[in-house]
C-alpha cells in the first residue's frame, strides 16, 4: 500500500489483508483499510453483509492478522502483538459468554488473568454489577439470562480489565426491536458516562447513525466515506452511500453545462430538460458536463409544490402512522417521498405534482460506483 | 523476553484463529494400526494358494449354508420381534409427555450398553432351568408341569437379541414419532381420513425409514452375535461370529477361520450400505419441537392404562433379569429359594474361583478397569487431539476413514491382528490395540462434533481478555469440553469394559477380564459365583452409564454402533 498510517488517533490503522472466496473461482477478497480513532469517540462501521467489517475488527483485535500495514493503538504498535496482549475489549455478535461460568465469573474472568487480588476482583466485579444493573444476576449460570441481559454481560466483562478502546461487533444483532432500541440507548449513555472509545460495526443504517459520533461506510472490503453520521447522510459521495444511509431517489441524468447564474441544466433519461438552482455544494468538484445522478432524499420531496419539477401518478401509498411513504410514477422514474400527516390529496391513482428543496439535491457521479 | 517470545509465537501462528500446526502423525498411525489387521485377513482369507476354490467349496459346504440360514433365520426374527416389542412404548414415548419420560428415555440406552456376559447371565438367571422365572411359573401353575424350556436354543437365542436390542429401538422409534409435525396429521384428518387410515396413509410412511434402519440394525447385529450364541446356542446354532472362533480356539484352522471372516466381510458390505443409506434417511426427518399432551389417568383413562401395562410388562421383562442377579448374588448357592447370604460374594476370593476363572478376583478387576482405563486414556487423548487439529474443517473423508471400525466385526478384527502379530506381542498391547479399534470410531466422533460445536468464539472471547491460548486451554476449551470427554471415556471404558471376544482371542488365556471369568463360571455351572460377579460388574456398568448420562448424547445411533458390535 502506498499510503502509510494516519497522523491522528488514538487508534491509526492501516492494512490489507486478502482472502480466497469459498468458491474456486471467484476472485479473492481483498480488505483494505486506512482509519484513526479518536480517544472516547464512539466509532461505527456500517456496511452491508460480507463487507469486511468484521474482519477489519478482528484485525484490530489480533484475532486475524494483516497481510501489510500497521496498526498502532496509543503510539505503540500492536500489529504483532497477539490479542491477550493488545488491551483491547471485544464484544462478539452473540456475546460469547462463558457458559461454564456465572455472571460474575465471567465479569471476572479477565481480571483474574491479570492475576489481580482478590479483593480487588471483588471490588471492581460488584461495581461492574452495579453499573450494568446486574446485582440479582450474579450467581446466574448465563444460559438463564434473558437477551438484553446477556448483552450487559458482555459488555461489563470486555469493560472489566479496563481496555484502551472497545470493539462491538454487532451486539444488537439477536434482539428484538424494542430491545434493541433500548440498550442503543444505554450504550451510548455508558459509553458518555464512562468515557470508553468504542468501535462498534453494524449493518444496520439506523443503528450506525444514531449512536456514532463518526462512522464509515464500507463496501467490498474498502472504506467507502468517513465522516460525522450527518455529514454522510447529507453529503454522501456515492451513490452506494446515498441508498445505503437511507432512502434515496437517484434519479439519472446528464449535467450539460456549469451553472450559470446559479442554475444547472439537466437533462433526464425521457429526455425532459430542467433547470435547477441547486446549492453550490452540490455540485462543487464536478466534471461538467457529465452523466450524475440526481440524489433527493424522499423527506426533501415536496408533493403539490410551489415550483413543479415533475408531474406524476400516485402508484402506491404505505400508511406508517407518523408520516406516509408515497411511491409517484413519472417521467419513467418511480419516486419515493416521504410525506407527513395533514397532506392533502394523497390518493392511490391521482396525478400530483411534485417538487423537492433544492438546496439538499446532490449531483453523484455514476461511473465510478458500480451499482 | 515473555513478550518476544509471545510475539514470536504470534507470528509463526500466523494469527490466533489457531491454524494448529499440530501433525497428523496419530491420525496415520491409527489408520496403519486399524487397517493392517483387515488387510491381514483378506490376504489371508484370499490371496493364497487354492483360496478361491476353497471358498467356493466353503460356499457350498452344510456348514456355510446351515449356519447363514440360522443366522439369517435368527437375526430376522430378532428384528421383527425387537421391534414389535418397541413399537407400543414408542408409540407412548412419541404421543405423550408424562413424568420421568426424560430420565426413562436416558434409562433406555443402559441394557445396550451392558456387557453381553452379563445379559446372557440375566437370561440364565431368570429365564433358566432353575430360573425365577421357572420358580414364578410352578407358583402360579402348581402341579402342571408349566415351564419356560427354550433358553438354550434359537428362541432363547431371540429373547436374548430382543432383551438386548428393544429399547434402543423404543428410544430411536419414539424419538422419531414425536418429531411427527402434528399439522400433518390435523390436515390428514380436515381431509376427510380417520385415525386408521392416517395413520397408514401419514405416520407410518415418515416413521418407515426409522423403522427400515432399526430393522437392519438389529438384522445386523444379530447376525453378527457372539457371546449370546455362544454360551445359549450350544453346538447347534452358531453365527458365523461363533464359527471363527471355533475354526480358530478348538480347531486351530486359522485359513479356514480367515476365510469365514473374509466371507463374512462380503456379505456385511451389503447391510451397511443399506443402514448408512436408511440411516441418512431417518436424519433427513425435519425436527419438529412440540409441547405433547400430558398422559395423564384424568384425561386419557385408557392409553394411562395400556401405557402402564406395558411399562409393567417390559419392567418385567427387562429390570427383572437385571434384579435377579442381583438378589441372587444374596441368596444361598445363587438359588431362588436360599437364605440370604454373602457367602457368594466370599466365595469371590477363594480358591475354587481361583481354580474356575485362572486368576484371584483382585486380579480380574485390576486387569479390567487397567484394560479399560487405558483404552479410554488413548481413545480420549488421540479422538481429541485429533478432533482438535480438525476443528476448522466439516466431517469430511479423513474423518470417514476412521469410521472403518464400524464395518468390520470385531472379532474378525482381533482375529486379524491374531494373525499379524500372533503370539509374537504382549496380549496386552494387542489388546490394547482391538479395543482402541473397538472404542475410537464413537470417541470420535463424539469429540469431533463437541468440539467443532464449541468453535473459536469462546476462546478469542479469552484471549482479548487477556488469556494465553494455553490458559484459554485449561480455563476456558477444556472445562467447557468436560461432559463430551466424559462421556466418550465411558462409553470407550464400557466398550473395552463389556469386551469378551477380543479377550478370548488376543488374551492367549493368561488376561482374565470380568466378561472371561463370567464366562468361565457359567461354563463350569458356578452361578452363585457367577451372580456375584455379575452383580459387581452390573454396579460397575451402572457407574459408567451415570458418567455418559452426565452429557446430553446426540450421537445415541454412534452409541449403537459401537455397543451392537461388540456383543
């Protein structure tokens, strides 16, 4: 790899590790990563399944080890260094509690194998109880703990022998909805209480975007886009990104010309020409003229605007109580938006009009994302 | 200097998911140690000198034919009857829950896993001449002559496969019935058809692969019986089992003991190909987890009833036997109707058992829990090293290969390494290695499924905790593994434990062994002794079940493998 570890961080990584697929013939998967930490950030990396996320924690963990690079965890180099020694807490998918052990056990399993007295193990595991809410439990084999509780195990045992930083592989995978809100919610508090730097992957947008202080987009085995949970929304880079953190509308085009006096002419695949007074970040960096996709986020449309974009039929409507999803066919495009309550006119069949703000539209490049 | 070390251990592992650079040497010198005796008995068996004419005359021969008939005759019978047998409980066990069904069903697997001496002592003991049972009879028919005769000939032969092979076939049948999806039988039922007809029409096709299996199973394990038709069969009926032994023991014609075995080897691939292919069938059956009606006298007064009945009944047929040795062992002169007494359990020590067995019981106890706990000690150590290095990878070829054992007979297996290392070795190591090949095909694989069900989490859980991968060893892989370890120990100790045949022929009479000096009293008629003895080794096979009922066994058909061969 050409580039070297980043200068900031409290955790720099930088490595690149290939693995042959399960099948002979497809290519070999490649991992490739370049990414720093800050001290107590809450970092996510979010992805779709079998994107390297995974891999690239267990990498950071010394559960796999990189074919190149280096990763330095507060300045000292842990790349060799097997996983016992790195100070690094881990907690797995589906917990991976001891199942010989109790709660406390568990609790205190890291402790007693840095051989810590006694006392001190008791001290250090009644305040971890304490914390987690896990006093009643301790003496509890852990195949009798409910979900949610398992969960806190986990993490008061990966916390216990105070690690540099805390890695999450998903911990929210095997629970219910409502469960899962609820402990999103208590890590983040815990994690704000505590101070502990978290690297947590999921593959969950919602998850990823509510709890991350930054977050990375991952795709392939690469790093698709770094940045705070609303600069990625917002200004995703790709297209991938765009559809990945939410829903979005990538409606095809070709830019022809540089704004002029604020205004971008496209024109769309029904050949429908437009000209839109767009944000100047929208289209800062752009080659024009050039193919793109027009990204507009279903909340930024607007049915039955003042300025009229498209004109389209109501196809179908889903009712979700807070607000309605409306999918409009038009102009050989089916558009999302999401609308809220109070809007008149929303029936199945009837033609609308439809709007959107322009200053949220992004202009997104389309040959390089391979969709 | 701990650091470097640990770094550079690091290093050459490559990374912790612990691709073990173990070596497969252990794996190589069992498949050498398993495969050589059987390449010594089909080079024996043909590839000599006038082998094939021999054969073909051997086919020919009455006594080929006599005995294949008897054999068919009587492994088919035992079958059928094992399996009408079980087929009421069964059909109680996969219909109804009821209390204690859990630790009946653990019972189950006990007479399987008995020595075959000891059933054949249980028969003689109540279904004797002098048996309980004859005793039970004159009481209720005083006067009429009513007696139980047929002990010591082809359907005594039968009783005994029944008493031996019934409740693993109520375990297997029941378990197979209750994962009967009930919907089918609701829709059978909301398409017009009644109990009858979808019961014929549902339940039995999808209980038919189980059944087929179980009747093969037992088919094969009957054909294959030793120590049962040996000691009940007399000079008449003899399996192809007890024919190898005496071509070899009285005849000393070790070509034609060779080619029995030989023969005997051909016409088992047949009935294996057919179990391993019922057998795959019956796990194809989707599991379907259920609460079952409570049977209960308030709710179902008629199945409560026959369900009760029979319990009585198989209690009778089954613990009664077992009890008898038991309180006979207490009796006087071993007879029904003598004073209590533990002069029988005295006589142990005396020098007419002495004399009787070749060696003082201290002797025969040391020689059969050394003998067995050293083939549990090198099963368990090599099954798990070896399940160990394979973690990573499915049940594959290489694992198939160490599956061999369960295709060959035993005894044609310890005639086999007679006829390598014959008088040449220590019988103790050649017994040592039957018994291994007898044991390892189930520690096995019971050791390769626990551990890769255990897989790699739980371990890198310990090590970014801080834990050495020896530490997580002992702290985390073994204490987790200790209820698998356990029981591939006990059922490889009961397996070397309940072994006659090996003993009999690799012991060259100088290692006497429970199942031999059991044997050996039956044969100079010294029950009472004999009784005792049996009651010992039933207390010591009741321990070793307890230690196999420790861990839930999935592998109850391995099981079965293993205990059916070694009859």
């Amino acid at each position: 790899m050409s580039q070297d570890v980043p200068d900031k961080g409290m955790l720099r990584i930088e490595c690149k590790k290939s693995y042959p697929r399960a099948s002979g013939s497809a290519p070999e998967f490649t991992l490739q990563a370049r990414f720093g930490v800050q001290r107590e950030e809450f970092f996510s990396l979010v992805g779709p399944s079998g994107c390297g996320k995974t891999t690239l924690l267990r990498l950071i963990a010394g559960l796999e080890r990189p074919d190149q690079g280096r990763i330095i965890l507060n300045n000292v180099e842990i790349t060799d260094l097997p996983p016992a020694r790195r100070k690094i807490g881990f907690v797995f998918q589906d917990y991976a509690l001891f199942p010989h052990l109790t709660v406390e056990e568990n609790i205190a399993y890291g402790l007693k194998i840095l051989k810590l007295p006694s006392t001190e193990i008791r001290l250090k595991v009644a305040e971890l109880l304490e914390i987690f809410a896990l006093q009643g439990l301790a003496t509890r084999e852990v195949d009798q703990l409910s979900g949610g509780e398992r969960q806190r195990v986990a993490l008061a045992r990966a916390l216990a022998p105070q690690p540099l930083i805390l890695l999450l592989d998903e911990p929210f995978a095997a629970l219910d909805y409502e469960l899962r809100h609820r402990l999103r919610r208590e890590l983040k508090e815990l994690q704000k209480n505590l101070g502990f730097t978290a690297i947590f992957v999921t593959h969950q947008q919602e998850e990823a975007l509510s709890l991350s202080d930054r977050l990375a987009v991952m795709r392939n085995g690469r790093i698709i886009q770094i940045g705070t949970a609303q600069e990625v929304y917002d200004h995703p880079q790709t297209s991938f990104v765009a559809e990945f953190l939410g829903e979005a509308n990538l409606i095809p085009c070709l830019a022809q010309s540089t704004p002029d006096n604020g205004c971008l002419r496209l024109e769309l695949p029904n050949r429908r020409r437009l000209c839109l007074n767009l944000n100047e970040d929208a289209v800062r960096g752009k080659s024009l003229p050039g193919r793109y996709y027009l990204l507009i986020r279903p909340e930024d449309l607007v049915i039955n605007p003042q300025t009229t974009v498209f004109e389209g039929t109501i196809d179908r409507l889903e009712y979700y109580g807070h607000y309605t999803r409306v999918e409009i066919k038009t102009a050989g495009l089916l558009l999302h938006a999401m609308v809220g309550k109070g809007v008149p006119g929303l029936i199945q069949g009837r033609t609308v009009r439809v709007g959107f703000h322009l200053d949220r539209a992004r202009l997104l490049p389309r040959e390089a994302d391979h969709r | 200097m701990r650091r470097t070390t640990q770094i550079t251990l690091y290093r050459l592992w490559g990374n912790f998911r612990l691709k073990v650079k173990g070596t497969l040497a252990p794996y190589y010198a069992l498949l050498i140690l398993f495969y050589l005796p059987v390449m010594m008995i089909i080079a024996k068996a043909f590839l000599r000198r006038g082998a094939l004419a021999e054969f073909l005359h051997f086919l020919k021969s009455p006594v080929f034919i006599n005995t294949l008939i008897f054999s068919c005759q009587e492994a088919f019978f035992s079958a059928v009857c094992s399996l009408l047998v079980a087929l009421p409980g069964a059909y109680f066990f996969g219909k109804y829950d009821f209390p204690g069904k859990k630790y009946l069903r653990s019972f189950l697997i006990l007479p399987f896993m008995l020595p075959g001496i000891l059933v054949v002592l249980s028969m003689v003991v109540f279904y004797g001449q002098n048996g309980v049972l004859n005793r039970m009879l004159a009481l209720v028919f005083p006067g009429r002559g009513v007696r139980f005769t047929s002990l010591y000939g082809f359907w005594g032969i039968i009783l005994a496969h029944v008493f031996y092979n019934f409740s693993f076939c109520l375990r297997l049948l029941g378990e197979s019935w209750e994962r009967i999806d009930p919907r089918l039988q609701e829709a059978s039922a909301t398409l017009g058809a009644g109990r009858v007809r979808t019961f014929f029409r549902v339940t039995l096709p999808l209980l038919a692969p189980t059944i087929a299996y179980l009747l093969i199973l037992v088919f094969l394990y009957s054909f294959l019986s030793f120590t049962v038709v040996l000691v009940l069969g007399g000079y008449l009926y003899k399996t192809f089992e007890v024919l190898i032994y005496i071509e070899y023991n009285s005849r000393l014609n070790f070509d034609r003991a060779a080619l029995i075995a030989g023969g005997q080897m051909l016409l088992l691939g047949g009935f294996l190909y057919l179990q391993t292919f019922f057998g795959r069938k019956m796990q194809k059956q989707a599991v379907f987890g259920r609460t079952l009606p409570s049977l209960t006298w308030k709710k179902n007064p008629l199945v409560t009833a026959l369900a009760l009945s029979y319990s009585l009944l198989m209690a009778l047929f089954f613990t009664a036997p077992l009890l008898s040795v038991l309180v006979r062992s207490f009796r006087e002169r071993g007879l029904p109707g003598g004073g209590f007494t533990l002069r029988n359990y005295q006589q142990l020590f005396s020098d007419g058992f002495r004399f009787v067995v070749g060696e003082r019981f201290s002797v025969v106890l040391a020689n059969s829990l050394a003998l067995s706990g050293t083939v549990a000690t090198l099963a368990v150590g090599i099954g798990y090293y070896l399940a160990r290095l394979g973690r990573d990878r499915a049940w594959g070829k290489k694992d198939l290969w160490l599956q061999l054992p369960l295709g060959v007979s035993f005894l044609t297996f310890a005639f086999g390494l007679f006829l390598l290392a014959g008088r040449k070795a220590s019988p103790w190591f050649l017994l040592v290695w039957a018994q291994l090949f007898l044991a390892f095909p189930l520690v096995y694989s019971i050791l390769r499924t626990a551990r890769r069900e255990l897989g790699e989490e739980l371990l890198e859980a310990a090590a970014v905790l801080g834990a050495s991968p020896h530490q997580a060893l002992w702290t985390v892989e073994l204490p987790i593994m200790r209820r698998p370890l356990q029981t591939a120990f006990a059922y490889a100790m009961a397996s070397s434990m309940g072994d006659l045949s090996a003993v009999l022929v690799l012991g060259q009479g100088e290692i006497v062994t429970l199942p031999v000096a059991i044997y050996r009293l039956i044969g100079h008629y010294r029950f009472a002794q004999a009784t005792a003895l049996g009651a010992i080794f039933l207390l010591l096979s009741f321990l070793v079940f307890l230690l196999i009922e420790g861990y839930s066994l999935r592998q109850a058909e391995g099981a079965i493998n293993v205990a059916g061969r070694r009859r």
